[in-house]
C-alpha cells in the first residue's frame, strides 16, 4: 500500500549568463511541493480513551471575611522609623517622641496592620481627632515644603503646627502657602486660622456684592477683611455692632484699595451720590444679606420662620404661625400650629430678638423692592423677613409689607413716606431684613493639581 509523503525543494530560479534572475507571471515565486509515493505500508494510529474525574474544590471556611474594611494608602515613613515593629511604632505615639510631622505618618502604617482610631487610642492616649488632625496636618504641611514655601514659615509650625495647618487643608497649594504666611506673621490661633480659611474659600463666590472688586483675591487679608466687611452690612447702620466690625475689616486688610473701601463706609459715603441698596434719602438701611452655603450649618444659633409665598395673599399671612421655639434638652423645634414650608436663617441680629411674628415672604425676583433696582433684581428670588407685630406705619423711612389690589392682591414692599401719602395707616408689617439665596457657581473649584 502506499503512503504519500511530502518533501519541501527549494524555488526554482533562472538565471542567464550575467546572473541575473528572470522573473516570470507564471514561476511561482513560492516553494514547490513534490509529492512522492512510497511502498511503506499505511499503519492506522491507535487511540486512547482518557477519563477525568472533576475533583470539586473545597468550600471555603465558614469564618472567612469576604469584604475586608477600607484601609487607607501608607503615608511615607520617615527613614528613622522604617525599620521599626509595631510596638515601637506605638512608643512613639504614646510618648510623643521626636516632632508631631515626624511620628504623624505612623498613625496610617499602624492602620495598614490592623488598628482602628479607638484601638489606637486606647494604646497610645491620642484621641481620633487629634490622630486625624495630626495625620492631615503632616500632610499639608509636605505640600507647603513641596510648594517652595518660604523654609522659616514651614518651621514656624514644628512646635505645635498641627491644628494651625489643619485649619486650611481645603485650600489649594498656592492658597495653603499664602495663608501659611499670614497666620504666622499676624500670629494667628486656630479660630483665626479657620475664618481666614473660610474667609479665601468665600470670596469667590462673593462676586457680585457691594465694593467685592475693592478686594484682592490672592491676599488673605483681603478675603478676611471683605468677610468682616459682609458681617458688618448684617447690623444696622450707625451701630456699635456694625462699627465694630468694619474696624476690624479695616485692620486686617491689606491692598490700599480695600482700605479705602471700608474708610469711605466708615465715614458714611458708601457708594458715593447713589444710594446704597436699601437705604433711603434719610440714610436708614434694610440689610440685604446673601445667605451663604452651609452659613446655616455652622450657626451658633438659628431662627425658624414660616414662609408665604408673594401670591398666597393677606389671609396666609395672618394664618402663618406666630411663634416657634425649641423645647427639650436636644432643642425640639414646636410650632403653635401645622404649616407647608419653613425656612432656617441664621441668628442675624435684626432677626434674633424676634419673638412672636416673624414671617419669611419668597418673592421670585426683587423688583418689589421700593429703590433703585439692580441688574440682579431680575435674576434671582428674595426673601423679605417682616415682623408681623408691628403693623403700624410710623416712620417715612421705614419699609413695610402692603398688600397691591386689597386682601387678595401680592405682596410688595413700600416706603413709609408713600403709604402715609395715600393714607395707610397699617400694614402686614415691618421688613427687617431682604435675604438673597446662595450662589453655587463652580468657577472657584479647584483643579485636581491644586491638591495635595
């Protein structure tokens, strides 16, 4: 029988004298196969049959935790405490051995092994607040080394600098460097450090107020001051209060621009020949406040007012509840009565000495304001805060809330002067304050590369 067997040749070239090779269409340029027949008789492989048994896996432990808790990366070690156990580690902590930067980032390695805030504690006396504080402290500070900070400002917070640089780990690494400096040349303690952080994180969103462009955002004391600056317009002219603040806005200020602003306040002028927002040929003032994000939360205290929408008409606002206060240990807020919608404001001071019959208007623009409107007028909502006590028009230049067509017409805000003209002699009360709602542009964001 025969069995072909194939044998691969090279390919086949011609040549003439000149060794040169022709080419052709029809030579394949490929290897040529021969086929060759031999008399080798044809053999039929056998095959074998091969049997698996699947050997099934051993179930895993009954006490075996899947989900294990988040551990955060490791912080650089120093040098000095690479080689070290665990409980050298924790002598260290207990101990305070060596400077706070130093022995920080051995708080996140003991994490890594196991320990928990209160283990840690329980070892070492260092509370979860402080290792927290410490942790996020060394870390600031690295930024401030890494951002060519002035070598005498870094070491200005060896001894203690902790909770001073805690303070402005939401700024970025250029404001982080700046505020670094300022605290330490105005020797400033953590609640100092903390308003000027506030004060820089602010300012941005600020843009629009009154005299906001009089202020320099890359100084810190520029933010801070323009932020005593905004308090200040919280109290009512000529106060002791409102005085009070302005002088500290004008200590704290650095660019001569800003200087100027707050001196032209202090003596009076304000925006000049133009009459401020809310003030009146007599120069009283309504405070127009922009209510600030999260400005609520970090309230030493708040009011609870109910709220009227422009449209309900005289009737809601007499049904409005009159009082609510906080009752209980844990301060319970209680009404007298059910109603639809509250709102939470600060503890300003023409609002929290209102006992019984406050109420919150929501206009949704500001053109029911009785002087000269701004482009924002149309832009945004308002509330206007009335206290519903005093329904008596005596003064011209006070504000009042009046109803337009009778009892069933909106809300608007009038002079004192121009009701008395058409011989009103009540109204649905006296404004106390104009609140315009918070801002949430982005464009004060920071970039991923301004963290550090």
């Amino acid at each position: 029988m025969f069995s072909p067997t194939l044998n691969t040749h090279k390919p086949l070239f011609l040549s003439n004298s000149n060794n040169k090779i022709f080419s052709s269409p029809f030579l394949s340029q490929q290897p040529l196969f021969i086929l060759h027949l031999s008399k080798t008789p044809f053999k039929p492989t056998t095959t074998l049959s091969v049997s698996a048994t699947l050997i099934p896996s051993s179930p895993p432990p009954s006490n075996q935790q899947l989900y294990q808790p988040f551990r955060p990366p490791p912080s650089p070690i120093p040098s000095q405490y690479k080689s070290l156990d665990a409980p050298s580690r924790l002598e260290i902590l207990a101990n305070r051995l060596g400077l706070w930067y130093e022995y920080a980032p051995l708080i996140p390695s003991l994490f890594q092994e196991g320990f928990t805030p209160p283990s840690l504690e329980e070892v070492t006396g260092i509370s979860g607040v402080e290792q927290n504080r410490l942790v996020v402290g060394a870390q600031v500070r690295d930024s401030l080394v890494q951002s060519n900070t002035d070598p005498e400002i870094v070491a200005s917070f060896d001894l203690g600098g902790a909770e001073l640089l805690y303070e402005i780990r939401l700024l970025s690494a250029t404001q982080r460097s700046a505020a670094a400096r300022y605290i330490i040349l105005n020797k400033m303690d953590a609640k100092g450090a903390q308003d000027l952080a506030r004060a820089m994180k602010d300012f941005p969103r600020r843009r629009g107020d009154k005299f906001w462009e009089s202020f320099d955002y890359v100084l810190p004391g520029d933010c801070l001051s323009f932020m005593y600056y905004r308090q200040s317009r919280e109290h009512k002219n000529q106060s002791e209060s409102r005085t009070n603040a302005l002088q500290m806005a004008l200590e704290v200020a650095e660019s001569e621009k800003a200087k100027s602003a707050i001196l032209k306040e202090l003596e009076g002028e304000g925006e000049g020949k133009e009459r401020a927002e809310g003030e009146t040929a007599d120069g009283v003032r309504v405070p127009v406040v922009r209510l600030k994000i999260g400005e609520v939360a970090e309230a030493s205290s708040v009011v609870v007012l109910p709220v009227c929408r422009s449209e309900d008409g005289e009737r809601k606002i007499v049904e409005a509840p009159w009082e609510c206060k906080g009752q209980g240990e844990f301060g319970v807020v209680v009404a007298e009565k059910a109603w639809e919608r509250w709102v939470v404001l600060p503890g300003w001071e023409p609002v929290l000495g209102l006992a019984r019959g406050g109420v919150a208007v929501a206009f949704p623009d500001a053109r029911v304001l009785p002087w000269k409107a701004n482009r924002w007028y149309k832009e945004e909502s308002i509330l206007v805060v009335a206290d519903r006590g005093s329904t008596e028009v005596k003064a011209d230049d006070g504000f009042y809330l009046v109803t337009l067509d009778g009892a069933g017409g909106d809300f608007k805000v009038e002079r004192g002067s121009a009701l008395k003209e058409r011989n009103v002699v009540d109204c649905l009360g006296t404004v106390l304050l104009v609140v315009r709602p918070p801002r949430y542009e982005t464009d004060d964001q920071l970039s991923d590369e301004d963290w550090e």
